[in-house]
C-alpha cells in the first residue's frame, strides 16, 4: 500500500544557535506582513526558502524562485545546512495548547512514494490552480522539498509511533521552545531493523492527506515530467516527497473549523438572503462572541458586518443526503461545511466550485476574531462559521472517492517549515 523510505535529510548546523528563530509556518498561511517579520527575525530564517520576496525588478531569469535556489545552494556550501550522513525517518515530537488544553503530537518524517490518488493515497480537500503553480516553479528551481506533506495512517494500537519511539532514549538533534510555547524535538531514527519495522506495517494501510494536497500533487507533476525526460530505470529521489506521518488515532492530532470569508454578489440584499434561505434553515439573532460556540449539527453562525449577528440552523427533519440530490456520495452530502457550500454559498451567493478554485471571492480563517474584523473592515463582506469536521468524517469522504471543499479544514497547529529538507537529486 503506501511505500516510506528513509531520507538523507538537510536540516539546519550548529551554526544555528536559536532554531526557535529559524523555523517559519508553511507558505500557505504567511501573509504579507508575517513574511517581512521572519525576515528580520534571523538572516537564515526558512522563510527565504519557502516564502521569499518578491522584488519589482523581477523577470524570467532574476526572480524568488531562482534566488531561493541560489540561497539553497549557498547554504549548504557554506554548512549552514548539513546532510544526514546515512538514510533516516525523523520521529517527531511537538507540544501545544489549543482551547485551554495540552496536546503532543508525535509522528515521523520520511519520503512518501508519489502516486495517483485512489488506491495508497486518499486526498481529502479540492486545489486552487495558483497555489499549485507557485509550488511547481519553487520545486523546479529548487528541486527540493521545504515543507512537508502531512499524511495520516490508521493504527489503532499505536505500534508504529511506538516503535519509532525507542529512540527517544538519546539525545535528540534539536529540542526547543517557541515563542508560541510550543515544545520542539526531533531524533533521527537510523536502525535499519526499525526502518523496516516501520515501512512494513505502513504497507498495509493508506494515507490520508491532511495537509498539502497542493505540495503532493505538485510533486507528483513534477515526477511524472522529469521521469518521462530521464527514463531511469529505477525509483529516483524525485519519485517520493518529504511527509510528516501522524497516526489518526494520535491524541494530539487538533482540527479547527476553516471559516469562511466571502465576497457578495453586487446585488446582494440581507433581508433577501434572510428571506430566501428560509427555505431549509431556522434564523436567530446570535451574539457576536457566540458566532464560532457551534453545539448543534448543520448550526452555521454568520456575521454580516455592523453587529448584524445570526444563527442559521437547517431545520429539523432533513436529511442534507436526501435532498441534495446528484452533488456526490451520501458521505460528502451530510458533511457540514458541505451543506454550508451547496445551500447557502452556492445557492444563495453565486459561489460554486470554480469560484472556490479561483479564490477571489471566498478566504479561510480559522480564527473567529480575525473573520469579524476583516468584514467590518471592509475587506470582505459576509462570514460564515462552522463547527471543525470529525477525523472520522475525513476518512469517510476519502474512502468513499470524494472531496471536501477546499480549506475544509485546520489541522492545528501546522507543522513548522525548516525541520528538515529533501533534495529530489542524488
């Protein structure tokens, strides 16, 4: 089923004495303003490698794509990045707090065989085109990986996390805080018995994409372009892609509702959205602080700016899967966020599936203060909050061949960029 193998990891040198100060979040939530932070923060801040700036003077041959690629050599002649002398998985521990609780995630780096999504590798959410094209021109400047893929498997009784977990017993290569609190620490697991033991358990399951769908598929473009130009005879390094693999059943795996931030129609009215959507939901005036408190099914709060406050719930008795007729497998049509999609923003707003994909009219946040600010202040006009899919869900819809809408979800918190590199060539 999905092949692993260990990887000879790049990852930051001693020369770094404050890896607190080189790690970045992934491309996907650096705005602006966070990017021109982590650049000041440390000139070996990752961000120039996963995110860089943009310059006016830029063109086909002097842009960020051909300077991170400089940079990356740069950094390795110099050793500020160093090599894994021999082939490793990265057993991962991270810890946090979400919603007034301590969480520890742990799972493991490696290379994940690039494949077509079905039979090894479930994806879960749908892509945007740019995102994609972005991640193409990095990783074909690069030709190697920043920031993983995170992947989960299902292993109820824990046995592969715990045979990775041996290796706690010795010192690990960084251990680290935050300035978010979060705990760091990251071995390299070498034993080639253990390796083993944990590629051929791994065979016998599938994994699903959390995070990265664009990273993956990306690679798998990639691959499949420099495989039809080499014609190798064998698997090459570009066949497999840098993965974070969690265990589904790991407690401290966090998923938090991706909110949705909405551009309305020119002639959108309230008191005739209000009116129409009736039709399947019940209306109450709601609190602004109480938007995101979502405790009953298919429940959606919505802010429409200047403190217009409201609850919409589908109305009792319906089944989503008996009347959303033709959009998909039963799975997907009970889906809250897919109820939220087909019977308000689609219906109603004029929103479907390829003003998703353009992702000019529709944003994501997972944080319910943010959505509230950014629509009175103008920046968008509606926001729509929901309650953060079951992991159970997930599985469900990718099993069944389906998709959620894009930023379904928001696996918390993401897993930081700089840990380790993977370079695609030998």
């Amino acid at each position: 089923m999905a092949t692993i193998i260990p990887i000879e990891g790049w990852r930051f040198s001693d020369l770094i004495d404050d890896m607190a100060a080189v790690i970045a979040p992934p491309y996907d939530v650096i705005d602006e303003a966070l990017q021109k932070r982590l650049y000041a923060r440390h000139p070996y801040n990752v961000v120039r490698l996963e995110h860089g700036l943009r310059l006016p003077s830029d063109d086909a041959t002097n842009n960020r794509y051909t300077r991170t690629a400089e940079l990356f050599q740069r950094w390795r002649r110099e050793g500020v990045l160093v090599k894994e002398p021999r082939p490793a998985l990265y057993f991962y521990e991270q810890s946090f707090s979400a919603a007034g609780r301590r969480y520890t995630r742990r799972g493991f780096f490696c290379g994940l065989r690039l494949e077509a999504y079905g039979r090894h590798i479930l994806p879960h959410e749908e892509t945007i085109r740019a995102t994609k094209e972005d991640r193409l021109q990095l990783l074909r400047a690069c030709r190697a990986n920043f920031s993983p893929v995170w992947g989960l498997y299902t292993d109820p009784e824990g046995n592969i996390i715990n045979t990775l977990a041996s290796v706690t017993k010795d010192e690990p290569l960084y251990s680290f805080t935050d300035d978010e609190h979060q705990i760091h620490r990251l071995w390299a697991v070498t034993d080639k018995r253990i390796i083993t033991a944990v590629a051929d358990r791994l065979s016998g399951v599938r994994v699903l994409i959390a995070d990265g769908h664009h990273r993956f598929e990306t690679g798998l473009h990639y691959a499949a372009k420099r495989r039809r130009a080499e014609r190798p005879f064998e698997e090459a390094p570009y066949d497999f892609i840098l993965s974070f693999l969690q265990n589904a059943f790991d407690p401290g795996l966090v998923i938090l509702p991706a909110h949705r931030l909405i551009k309305a129609p020119a002639d959108f009215r309230l008191t005739v959205f209000l009116s129409a959507v009736t039709d399947y939901f019940s209306i109450e005036p709601a609190r602004k602080e109480r938007l995101a408190s979502l405790d009953e099914r298919y429940s959606f709060g919505f802010y429409a700016g200047n403190s217009r406050c409201y609850r919409l719930t589908l109305k009792k008795g319906l089944d989503p899967a008996e009347f959303l007729k033709g959009t998909g497998a039963r799975e997907r049509m009970r889906l809250e966020v897919g109820v939220l999609h087909a019977l308000i923003l689609e219906k109603h707003l004029r929103i479907g599936a390829d003003e998703c994909t353009a992702a000019e009219r529709i944003s994501f946040t997972h944080d319910p203060g943010e959505a509230c600010n950014l629509v009175d202040s103008g920046a968008w006009d509606l926001a729509f909050f929901l309650r953060p899919p079951d992991v159970k869900e997930l599985i469900a819809i990718a099993e069944a061949g389906q998709r959620m809408p894009q930023k379904s979800t928001f696996f918390f918190p993401k897993i930081p960029t700089g840990l380790i590199f993977y370079s695609v060539d030998k």
